[in-house]
C-alpha cells in the first residue's frame, strides 16, 4: 500500500487554559502513531510544537507537558532577544526548574526564566544522537556566528591525497578547502592516530613525505627518506612523471578499497614466487602482507573516503513502535525517517474468520479482484528488509551547501562513533553500493528493545552455520 504523507506544519498553540494544553498534547500523541482515519500507513515529517507561555499558569501546565527527551528553546517576548536553546532527557522537569514558581519565595539563586519567557518551542527526540543532531541544526539556525563554539564541536582528523598536486603527498588535515571534491579519508578518532596511520600506511609505497612544493633539479642532495630508498625521489630527478603518476594511483587505490589492493598485489607476488620455487622471496612476501593486516586491523569501519561515506544509523525513537533511520550519504548525515518496527494493519480488513491481519504493511497484488462479491483488495505482506529498503529509497539526500558544513556532518558523526558507550547501530555500503541488509534487519530488533550491539558476524559464516543447524534439524 502506497504511504500518503500526511502534511503536517509547525503546529502553534496558544495556551489561555490548560485544558487546552492537554487536549493538545492528546492530539499530538493520537497522530504521531502514523496513522490516518482510515488506518493509512503515513509518514510524518519533524514535527515541532510551539505554546504561549505566561507567569500566571500554574503548576497544571506543567503536568501537561511530556516528560520525555527533547530539544527546547525559550523565546522572549522582546524583539531581537536571545533565546534559550538547550537539549534535555526529560522536558517536563527541566522546564519546571526554568520556568516553575519558586518554592522559597525566590531567594534562591538557581535560573529562574518564569518572567521573561514568552513561548516555549520543543520537538521531541528519541535518543542522544538525534537529540544533538536536532540541537545543532536549531543552534545554527539561531547562532549562525557562534553555534559551533556553543556544541563544542571539533572538527574530524582526515587523511588528504593532493592528487591535484604534481606529486601527490598525503597529509593530516581536519579542514576540508571546498566542495568541488578531493581526496578525503576519515574520519579518524583523534589525530594522532591519523598520523600513525598515514605513516605505517606510507612504508609500504615509495611516495613523498615532505611538505614542499618540488621543483625538481638532478642537483638537489635529496633526503634521508630517499638515501633509504623509502622515496621515488621526484625532487632530484630519481623517477619520471609517469612513474610517480603510477605510485600516487596506487596509494589511491589502497586507500580507497581499506587496504584491499595491496592485499590482492602481496598476495599474487607471494604465490607465483612460490611456484618459482622462490621460498625466502614468498616468505618475506607474506611478512609484508602480515604487516598490512596489522596495520588495517586497527583502522575503524568509518574510515572510508569521506563522499563515499554512505550507510544507515539505526537510532531510537519517541514514537512507540518505530525507530529512527538516519540515512548517510557522502558524509552528509540525512533527515530521519521512522521506522514502524511492528505496524499496525495498512487497512481494517477482516480475514474469512473474521480476524484482523497483522502483519506488516501490504503492497496490493497484482491479481486484485475488484468484482462484486469479491473482496475489495487483496495483499501480499512485505518483508522487513523490503520495507527497509522502500523507507530508505523514500529519504531525502542531503546536500552540503558549504565544506564547513560538510565537516560539521563528519565531526556530529565522528563524536558518535568513537563513544565508549553509545546507543544505536551503524552500517555502511560495501564496494558494490549496498547495505548488509541482513544484518540491518537483526539491528532493527536490537535498537528497537534497547540491546547492545552483537558482535561482528561475518554473512558467509553466518550463513554457513544456520546451514548447518538445518541439516542436523535443531
């Protein structure tokens, strides 16, 4: 069944009583579930509430409030005030400490907003991550000078191939110069690790470590790296263009594919020295490659050249029985879309028994019978991965409208990922451009119930061993 998107603007209440405010709230809960008079599966965009506030409510209009996660701002009534923007696990009690009455008669020295705010303005959130997410997309909005000093936000450590350099050189960077592309890889956790990694990274290949701009001169002494034949050497004349062209595309290479080309390079070398007969050759051949998956095993999943950095993060949701899906495409971290982990029926149709359907959302079949007598439509339910991919397909990509903004995107995301301990699951695309779908499904569940993360599983022993317990009939 095809989604109807319900549109929903800036919904704006004014508060004179707090009857009102209740029956708001009620509204507000009845049609986050999705759900249309007629039962429709819909999708709902960000939805924010905005109240009028005035000293004289009382204690009534608080209970009103959710007490959930959410990112709130507090307008005053002065024109060109600022306001009070800030993220919060549970919104009724923080604005009951902002904006209650004082218990003690207002001697008491904590922030008290209750005579200058005019309106409060909340959107509802369902974890930490789309609680800053939300937070920094508001903040910027409203501090477009200072936003980023406010979320102390610290830009990502990156690794930078100057392919448009004559000879290419790879540095650490945490700026990205412009939109028009580049070679950018990351993000890293912190820069020292960046560095390590361009460093152990770079013994393997015979590019330039030095930072100048070459003007090559057969007269030049050259340097340590180049009398150690760590280096092609492009400053005195040691290689032609051509070859130095061929190094740089093999670094490109290497670190595009997460070490995978000098694997498959190392190992053709190591197998055809072996049927030379050439042991000692073929051993140190697999010391190298030895070397390399020791390098790459400490490397996070993440890291990846930033505008192919695409994927899926699975996050909570305040909405009861859906979670959040944060698509990421080319570093940019997407609009959520909710998930309905358990859907309601897509219409109230009765079964021969006359039970209700409970399965997921249906498509209609091609075979629909529309005659007289017969039922008005026939489905077919969906799997969960097919109704993943149809969320996913219906998000909106985005776009960055400036490198700093991109980097913001990569700091947001890096700041997440690195948490010792954080909620939600991560997923990216393989080479081919798709989601390990399988393994977004079993994720769904986990978020969904609040588990932790299991443990890297790979798909092929995955499935070999459910072949397995097929065929002993556990």
């Amino acid at each position: 069944m095809e989604r109807t998107p319900l549109m929903t603007n800036t919904l704006t209440l004014e508060v004179t009583e707090v009857t009102k405010c209740r029956r708001y709230c009620e509204f507000a809960e009845k049609i986050a579930t999705n759900l249309t008079d007629n039962g429709a599966w819909v999708t709902l965009p960000a939805m924010c509430t905005t109240l009028h506030f005035d000293a004289a409510l009382g204690e009534e209009f608080f209970q009103g409030l959710p007490a959930a996660p959410a990112v709130f701002a507090l307008r005053a009534a002065q024109a060109g005030a600022e306001p009070y923007v800030s993220k919060t696990a549970n919104l009724r009690r923080r604005l009951l400490r902002l904006l209650g009455a004082p218990a003690d008669g207002g001697t008491t020295k904590r922030l008290s907003l209750r005579e200058r705010v005019a309106s409060i303005e909340y959107k509802l959130v369902g974890g930490d991550f789309e609680a800053g997410f939300v937070l920094y997309q508001w903040l910027r909005r409203e501090f477009p000078a200072k936003y980023a000093e406010r979320l102390h936000l610290r830009a990502a450590p990156l690794l930078h191939l100057h392919m448009e350099n004559r000879y290419p050189r790879l540095s650490v960077t945490s700026r990205i110069r412009s939109l028009k592309g580049g070679h950018y890889y990351g993000p890293f956790a912190t820069r020292a690790e960046a560095d390590e990694y361009a460093n152990n990274s770079l013994d393997f290949f015979l590019l330039r470590r030095c930072t100048e701009e070459l003007t090559p001169d057969g007269k030049f002494p050259g340097c340590v790296y180049s009398e150690m034949k760590m280096c092609l050497a492009p400053c005195n004349l040691g290689c032609t263009d051509e070859r130095y062209a061929e190094e740089s595309a093999r670094v490109e290479q290497y670190l595009g594919s997460a070490g995978h080309s000098l694997f498959v390079e190392i190992g053709r070398l190591r197998d055809a020295a072996s049927e030379r007969l050439e042991f000692e050759t073929a051993a140190a051949e697999h010391a190298r490659l030895e070397k390399v998956k020791a390098v790459q095993q400490h490397v996070a999943e993440i890291v990846r050249r930033v505008d192919q950095l695409n994927g899926v993060l699975l996050q909570p949701s305040h909405q009861e029985g859906h979670i959040e899906l944060f698509p990421i495409v080319g570093g940019m971290i997407c609009h959520p879309v909710a998930f309905n982990v358990m859907p309601r029926p897509a219409l109230a149709e009765k079964s021969a028994e006359g039970q209700p359907q409970t399965s997921a959302p249906h498509a209609e079949s091609p075979n629909t019978n529309h005659s007289a007598g017969q039922p008005a439509r026939t489905t077919v339910p969906q799997s969960m991965e097919a109704r993943l991919h149809l969320a996913l397909a219906g998000a909106q990509p985005a776009q960055p409208h400036s490198a700093t903004e991109w980097m913001e995107h990569l700091a947001l995301l890096k700041r997440w990922y690195y948490r010792t301990a954080k909620v939600g699951e991560i997923f990216f695309e393989d080479e081919h451009h798709a989601l390990p779908m399988r393994r977004v499904v079993r994720a769904v569940g986990r978020v969904y119930k609040g588990e932790k993360p299991a443990g890297e599983l790979n798909e092929t022993a995955g499935d070999y061993w459910a072949f397995r317990a097929k065929e002993a009939g556990l």
